[in-house]
C-alpha cells in the first residue's frame, strides 16, 4: 500500500515508533473496547447534527511527498491506523496545520479527531481553532481547545466540544525545531449551519432568533429572540414564540409575516351572540374574546380582499372543550365554500404554524363536526398577490407568485417588465414578453405602452390603431387619420397630407384646391362651387344645389332654384 511506502522511504517517519512502548495484547485489547465505549458515546451526543466534513474542503498547509491528501482525513476510515490511510503534512516544518473549510458558516458543537498510531508524541501541544479566515489568521478568540500546558501525552483519539460558529476548523500545531507534523486520519466535525437544527438540520432557527441563530441540540436562540413584532416586546427565549400575540399587521408563530387577515373580513356560518366573526381577526389573542358558533355545520371563514400568497396560518384557540374529530383549513377561491380549495390542514388542532403556499382569497376553518367554532385569533401570512416585502410594500410583475422575501420571479416575467424581480420596466422603444418587440415606427414620438405596444401619444400622419400599424381609410388623412378628403375624386387622397391622387379637379360642392377638403360655402354649390342657389330660406344642398323645402326664393324657378325671375 501507497501508505506504507512513505513509512519505508522517510526514517524520520519510522523513527517515531521505535520511541514508544510495545502495549501488551492484554492491554491493547482493553483499550480496543475503552475505546469503542468512547466511539459509541460519541455517536449518541452527536446524533442531532449532521457530520459536515463531507461538505468541505480538506486543506493542509503542506504535504508530505507520496500520497498523504488532506482529503485522507476526511476519507475514513474511522480509525488511527496509518495503512488504512492519513494526511500527513511535509517534512522540516516548524509550523503545520490541517483544516476543514466550510461552504457557509455553521455552529459545530462536536468534534471527533483520530490521530496517526503511535504518533501522540507529535500531537502533544495541538490547538483547535474555529475561525472564519485562514490558519494563519488564528488568534483566542477562535480557540476552541488547546493542549498547551497539559501534562502527559494527548489521546490520540480525542472527543471535542465546541459549540462554536465559524466558517472553518484548522488542527494547529507548532515547534522549536523542524520536526512539526500534522498526522489526521480521520476528522468528523459535527455540527449545523447556521440557521438550522435538530435531527439531520432540517429544521430552520425560529424565525425571531437575533441573526436567525439556534442551537443545534434544540432549536433554542443562542442570542435571544427578535421582539420588535412581538405585542408588549415579549418573546421565548427557548421557542422564539411571540408570547402574547403580535404587533399591528404581523402574523404568525413569530409574528414574522404580514397579516392579510388584518385588512380582510370575517364571517361564520351560524354565529353565538356577542361572539362575532370580526373577533378573530381584530389583533387580540386574548382566551374570552373569541369568534364562536353552534351546531352541525360550523365555519369560519377570512375573506383577505384579494387573490393572495398564503404561506402561514396560526390559529389562537379558546378554551372550550374539543371533541373528538378533526380541524380542517381550506384555501378556497370560492366564498362559502371550500368544494374545489386547496386542503391546508386536516388533522389534530394545530398550535403552531401552519406552513403552506398556495394562492387563494378566502380562508376557511371548519372545527371538528360536533364542535362549533372557537377561535381567538386566526393570522394569515404572505402578501397580496404580486407583492412581496416586509410589509409587501413592493410589487413584483411575475407571471405567477414572486418570492415574498426577496421579490424574484421563478416563473418568468409579466410582458413590459425584466429583471430578476420582474420590477423593470421596458426600455423606451420597447414592448411586450421580455421587451423583445419593438415600438411601431409610427408612433408619433416612437415610444409606447411597454405592456400592450399601444402608442401612448398617437399615430405619425397617415396611420391609425391602437399601435399605428394601420394605414387610414380611403377618403381620411393625416395625425390619427382624424382629417377627411371627401372631396377628392374616388375619395382618393394621399394619406398624410390629403394631397387628392387625381388633380382634374374636386367633387362638385368643393371648393377647388390640392385637398378638396373645403365645402362650398352657403347659397353656392357645384363643381368648383361656381353655382349659385336661391332657396326660400334655407340654403341648397352643396352638392346638386336642391332646396331642402322645395321652395324657390321669389322670381326663381327650377330643381335648384338657379333659373332667372319670370
């Protein structure tokens, strides 16, 4: 084995053994079982958090000449056995480390180190350090362990608390003359990201933990709740909880969302006097001022105004006795009914979050069959469709729901709008899905609606529509096809300055021009209004010079009336 050829090439390395006692069968096998109680100790104080050494990256400052990785410390196997495999920093060092660097920062509470065989000579005087730096950058304040000062020789097998938050774990050692090393066979780091706990990390820190930080062992705030939502500032320690209900507009367990039901309405299906439906979304938890009803058939239901992201609901009971059966919650896009919701809870009665995403207006409770309503409280978290933020004072253009923390759409943007949160309007010039399509160049000042392409200020002359992209009607000219030439012949014009196609003349009732867009002026009608009528009272028709009423002026005679006096 690779291993065993370092061993034989470097005398330094195998001197090293000739300097220990030789432990008898009897007492190594005692310290074989010493040591398997220790190992499955270890494992039981450990069993909450998840080994992060497969999550980093083994680093060593430098590395013995064949194959001795600072990856053989991560590697396994879990023993002190040079041939099965170790790391092993370079020989004629004074200062030597090894290190486990982090992707993200975690809280490490445990950590199990298996130095080389025979080697505890070497090891004497190690330091632990969790740091967010380099090795080189360590200092006290990341020290976590240090053999420095102690009597004896270490245990090559050594069980380390910490319980420390850092990005990265370097084993540490030093000496006066050139013979420092660094020998791991194994290294198993224990521990969570920040921001996670309990069995494997799954779970996430309260959400009112100061800088989202828990203990791994039970999800406790390690620096104390955030109480700034929490109703009189007051929040557990150990549960993060707001513990008597939540400021204005805050919602849930931790009064961490905004509350849609703080703006909405409330109403139940066969309501008990003095206990209205607007007292479960009127901001008090108190036990006694609660929403309830009687008989088969109960509900209630929080209408939130709107098509919005449901992502919590907490529910704050009453005392009254509950019944066997189960609580059921419905989003529900129907009001009154729940036939076609969306099924959030069915179960025991929920006393903690009930964490969802669904989008939906109307929330509806339904308490188990023989028991009637009894809620204090009922607090929906999430935001208004196409909103998100704190307070979801931001808008988002998504083709669906944004994310309500940070506003970036997964499901592509609304057309007008880019960007990563669909917040970006459309350049000027610009229009539609992803703003690929471009303005009509008949636009009057080339820019237009960024959603619909409508040109917002009109249409240059000779086009019309909503985005200018048709030529005006036969006999219509100029900006928005908003002037005429019917006086043209064939009503024919040109389309942005009403210039008539056909020069020979106007349409009798005209007066003659380049537009033909003049009508003759009263009493005159004809071709080039040369004509003159004579009506009774009203003028003629402009155009064949008839009389509306029939009726000549006195001493003229004729359809027109244009016939001198008898």
């Amino acid at each position: 084995m690779q291993p065993r050829k370092i061993m034989a090439s470097n005398s330094n390395l195998s001197d090293v053994c000739d300097h220990h006692h030789i432990t008898t069968p009897s007492v190594m096998s005692l310290n074989l079982v010493l040591l398997s109680i220790i190992f499955e100790t270890l494992i039981v104080s450990v069993a909450t958090q998840i080994n992060l050494e497969t999550l980093g990256k083994a680093v060593q400052r430098t590395t013995h000449a064949g194959y001795t990785s600072a990856n053989r410390a991560i590697d396994g196997p879990a023993n002190n056995k040079w041939n099965d495999g170790c790391s092993a920093t370079a020989d004629g060092d004074i200062y030597a480390w090894w290190g486990l660097q982090l992707p993200a920062v975690a809280h490490m509470t445990t950590i199990i180190i298996y130095y080389r065989e025979n080697s505890a000579s070497r090891m004497k005087e190690f330091r632990l350090y969790l740091e967010n730096g380099t090795a080189d950058e360590s200092s006290k304040s990341g020290l976590c362990y240090t053999d420095l000062g102690k009597a004896g020789l270490p245990n090559i097998t050594q069980n380390i608390t910490c319980n420390m938050l850092a990005k990265n774990m370097y084993f540490v050692n030093r000496r006066n003359h050139a013979n420092c090393y660094v020998e791991l066979c194994y290294v198993a780091i224990y521990g969570c990201f920040k921001g996670t706990w309990s069995t494997n990390c799954t779970e996430p820190c309260p959400a009112t933990c100061i800088d989202n930080y828990c203990y791994p062992q039970n999800g406790s705030c390690v620096w104390g709740c955030d109480k700034h939502n929490c109703f009189n500032s007051k929040c557990d320690i150990n549960t993060g909880a707001c513990i008597e209900g939540c400021m204005v507009l805050r919602a849930g367990q931790y009064c961490n969302k905004y509350n849609l039901a703080s703006n909405g309405t409330a109403t139940q299906h066969q309501p008990k006097p003095n206990h209205p439906a607007s007292l479960a979304i009127d901001g008090n938890r108190t036990n006694g001022l609660c929403s309830m009803t009687t008989g088969l058939g109960s509900y209630l239901q929080v209408d939130t105004g709107s098509l919005s992201v449901v992502t919590t609901v907490y529910f704050t009971f009453g005392d009254a006795t509950v019944t066997t059966g189960e609580d059921i919650v419905y989003c529900s896009n129907t009001s009154d009914s729940w036939v076609n919701g969306i099924l959030l809870h069915k179960g025991e009665r929920p006393t903690k979050n009930i964490n969802v995403y669904a989008v939906c207006r109307y929330i509806i409770y339904l308490p188990p069959a023989a028991s009637g309503v009894d809620v204090c409280e009922i607090e929906i978290g999430g935001c208004p469709l196409g909103r998100y933020g704190d307070n979801c004072e931001k808008f988002c253009h998504c083709n669906g729901p944004c994310d309500l923390d940070t506003g970036n759409c997964t499901s592509g943007c609304l057309d007008g709008w880019i960007g990563y949160r669909c917040d970006i309007v459309c350049a000027n010039g610009n229009f539609g899905s992803k703003c690929s399509r471009h303005c009509s160049s008949n636009c009057l000042n080339q820019s237009c609606n960024h959603v619909s392409g409508e040109c917002t200020g009109g249409c240059n002359e000779g086009w019309e529509g909503y985005n200018c992209t048709k030529e005006c009607d036969v006999g219509y000219f100029g900006i928005n096809c908003s002037q005429t030439c019917f006086g043209c012949i064939s009503n024919q014009c040109d389309k942005v300055n009403g210039v008539c196609s056909n020069w020979s003349g106007c349409k009798p009732g005209f007066v003659k021009g380049q537009n033909c867009n003049q009508e003759c002026e009263d009493w005159k009608f004809g071709k080039d209004c040369a004509k003159e009528c004579y009506c009774r009272t009203i003028p003629c028709n402009k155009f064949n010079g008839h009389c509306s009423n029939g009726e000549c002026a006195k001493g003229w005679h004729g359809e027109t009336c244009d016939n001198g006096k008898l």
